[in-house]
C-alpha cells in the first residue's frame, strides 16, 4: 500500500558520473511507492553542442530508472556555467521538495568536482539536500538518526521536512547528541531538550542517546555501526554563533559517511 506522505518533486541533478547516476538509482528505489512523487532528472550542460546528447541520455536513465520504480520520472536539461545557482533556480522554479545527490567520496579530487557543488548547495539553504555516498544502495530504511544539539530546540529542529523524511520510511528515530560533558546524567537544559524532542516526535517513539566523547565524528561514526543505522539526518545551523562549528561537522559527515545524510537547515 503506498506511503500517504506527498513528496510532491524530488530533483536529482545528473552529470552522467558513476556517483550521480547511483544517486538517481537510489532516488528512484527509495520513492517507489510514494503517492504524489514526482522525479526530476537534471542536467546543466554548457555548450549548445552538448544538448542533444545530454537529452538522449538522460532519457535512457530515465528508462533504465522506470524498470525498478513505479514513480513519475520527467527529465529536464538546462543550459548555464554554474550548477548550483541553476539547480536553486530549478527547485524554487518546480517547488521542490527535495534535491538528492551524490557524493565522490574520501578522495581530494572527488571533493574538487562533484562533490565540492554537493556541499555548495547544502551551504546555501535552499532545500532539504538528500547525499548519496558512491557505494550506497537503497534497500530498506530501518534505522534512522537524528543529530541535535539541543539548544532552542523547538526554534531549531525543522520537524516539518524531517517528518516527511519518517513518513516516507518509518523507521526506528534515534535521536542522538554527542558532548564531552555527558557524564553519570544529563543537564537540566538537556533534560527539557529531550522533552520537547520528545513531544515534537513523539509519533515516531524516538529513543535518545547522549554520548560523552571529545570527537564528534568518531562518536557519530561509531553510533552509526553500533545501531545499524541506514540514514543520518544532519542540521547545519545558519543563525548560531556555532555556525562554523556545525558546518564543519557536517561537510565532514557528507564527506566519509558510509549512509545517506540528509541535511535540513533549521
């Protein structure tokens, strides 16, 4: 029976590489069944020569993508010089629910290409951005975690686009914060975090987890295995003197998770 949740369009920006092409095939499994989902395979090419053949191949994607998913694909191929400016211009054009795209990987050159306009595009704020890691396949979305840091929660936790994310799959939420000052208990401040948390997901019957490491992304690397985690959902924060701190995380996150991280801005 499908999923009632409408993601109404899901655009997937395309430049023929093994890595977008993944996140295309991952974007197509995962939708399977979502009412009211509309994929968007895009393109910006550069040369006028180039639109023809962009064309021709984005249409046999869009045909291989048909044969293991039920959702409406359309393609669409626009020509410009800067890719992340013309995917803004696409989702705010099309109203788009959802950008996913891949990621090179642990590699420096990866991160100069692809994956460098990936992490432009998360930066810039514009949609929930959905990264595929180059070896990720979707199968089933059983356990997902949501990283917070509990601070103004209910000003800084996106509950709308997350929610969609969980009622597209629903899994097991695990909410999880990482602070070297969790000790025997947790704070006060923390304590009437995870109330509202819990009042904001409580639909989902969200299990907490409050780690006392030093290193983040070790703590978060090791949860990720421990729990059998299929999806890391990552808030950058844009209006906190932490700001830096948060981005940092995050670009580390997309750059060597082995799951797909979803990051929504608060």
């Amino acid at each position: 029976m499908p999923n009632k949740i409408i993601m109404n369009t899901v655009v997937v920006p395309v430049d023929f590489s093994i890595t977008s092409l993944n996140a295309a095939h991952y974007a197509g499994k995962m939708l399977k069944g979502v009412y009211g989902a509309n994929l968007v395979l895009y393109h910006m090419y550069e040369k006028d020569s180039e639109e023809s053949l962009a064309n021709e191949q984005l249409e046999f994607l869009k045909k291989d993508l048909l044969k293991e998913t039920i959702v409406k694909i359309e393609t669409m191929t626009v020509k410009g010089d800067d890719v992340v400016e013309e995917i803004e211009r696409v989702v705010r054009h099309r109203h788009a629910n959802l950008v996913v795209m891949g990621i090179t990987g642990k590699s420096a050159l990866g991160q100069v290409f692809f994956g460098s306009n990936t992490v432009k595009l998360v930066d810039k704020n514009v949609v929930p951005v959905l990264v595929v890691p180059p070896n990720a396949t979707f199968t089933k979305v059983k356990n997902v975690a949501l990283t917070s840091d509990f601070k103004d929660v209910r000003l800084t936790t996106p509950s709308v686009p997350i929610k969609a994310a969980l009622d597209i799959f629903r899994p097991a939420l695990h909410i999880v914060n990482v602070d070297s000052e969790h000790y025997v208990s947790i704070t006060e401040e923390y304590q009437k975090g995870k109330a509202t948390m819990q009042e904001m997901f409580s639909h989902y019957h969200p299990e907490f987890y409050f780690i006392g490491m030093n290193d983040f992304y070790e703590a978060i690397e090791q949860f990720i295995k421990d729990k059998k985690i299929d999806l890391l959902i990552a808030i950058p924060r844009h209006h906190s003197i932490l700001t830096k701190y948060f981005k940092s995380h995050t670009h580390k996150l997309i750059y060597h998770s082995d799951v797909p991280i979803l990051a929504v801005h608060e």
